[in-house]
C-alpha cells in the first residue's frame, strides 16, 4: 500500500469538484447520515484530507465558531466531518487527521470543540479531548437555545473542561 497524499486547504482553495468529492465521501463515510446542514457546518475553514489513487481517504476540517461562557465570547476551532474510508479504518489515518487538524486549532484558537459521535469518541478522548461538563446551546435570532442532546457529546482541546478561559497561554 503506497503513502497517501496528504492536502490542507481553506474552503476557498477547493475547486467545486473538490468541495462536491468531499461531499460525496462524508456521505459515504457517515452512511447516508451527512445532509446539508452538516455540509454546510464543514464549509468555511481549513480542510485536511489524505488521498491515494483510488481517491479520499479521509478529511476533517476546522471552522470557526463564537462560544460564548461566563459572558465572554471566545474564537473556538470547531471541528467537522472527520471520517476515514469504511476499507481503510484502524490504519491510522484519523489519528493523522487530528494532528493536523489540532495543529490548526492549537495555533489560531481560543480552544477546540467538536460533537462526537459514539463511533467517535474513544479516538478524541485518546488525543485528549475531554467531555464539556457545562450547558451547550445554540444562538438563534429568538436567543439562546439549549442542546441537552449534545451534553455528554461535546469534546474540547485546550481548556479545563467545563470552565474558560483557555489554560494555555498565547
């Protein structure tokens, strides 16, 4: 098996075939269960993706998302559609992915955040992610909305979990 390619872009760098290949692989990857919002959730930011000559075989991205804790805002490296080809997990590419992905937050961001799914998890806590112990919602034009569904999900680099600011100093 050969070295993949390793590529990282900002959204704007991707060609519309590139954008529409990442699409169709998150799809693929997330079995059916990757639609628009989560597309358009991924959009926006630095892309990572390893590739060999059959095509992706893997990607995450990094965006940019206002968090706001204990009435201060913070510039959060949020990241979304990470995932590997179903042939080629366990090899050690989303452990790839990360490194670059986290080498992008730890170097432009407050923290880092993402929203693991169960499949997920193990490989962020492994990295040392760990679980947000505080509320989580969402501001919408009528305000904040709470996600209860997301608690116990939601994973951050960077800060002791639950509490800001950020640990580290810049």
């Amino acid at each position: 098996m050969t070295e993949p390619l390793w590529h990282t872009a900002h959204t704007c760098r991707l060609t519309p075939a590139a954008r529409e290949e990442i699409r169709a692989f998150l799809r693929t990857a997330f079995e059916g269960d990757f639609g628009d919002e989560d597309w358009d959730h991924a959009l926006g930011g630095i892309h990572v993706c390893a590739r060999d000559g059959s095509g992706l075989l893997a990607h995450g991205s990094v965006v940019q998302r206002r968090a706001m804790h204990a009435h201060r805002s913070y510039r959060v490296g949020y990241v979304e559609g990470v995932a590997v080809r179903a042939g080629r997990r366990r090899e050690g590419l989303g452990g790839r992915v990360m490194t670059e992905v986290e080498r992008v937050v730890d170097g432009a961001y407050a923290f880092g955040a993402l929203s693991a799914s169960s499949a997920g998890a193990a490989l962020y806590a492994g990295r040392g992610w760990e679980v947000w112990q505080g509320g989580i919602g969402v501001m919408r034009p009528g305000g904040v909305e709470p996600l209860p569904e997301e608690e116990g999900g939601m994973y951050v680099r960077g800060v002791v979990a639950g509490r800001c600011p950020p640990r580290r100093s810049r």
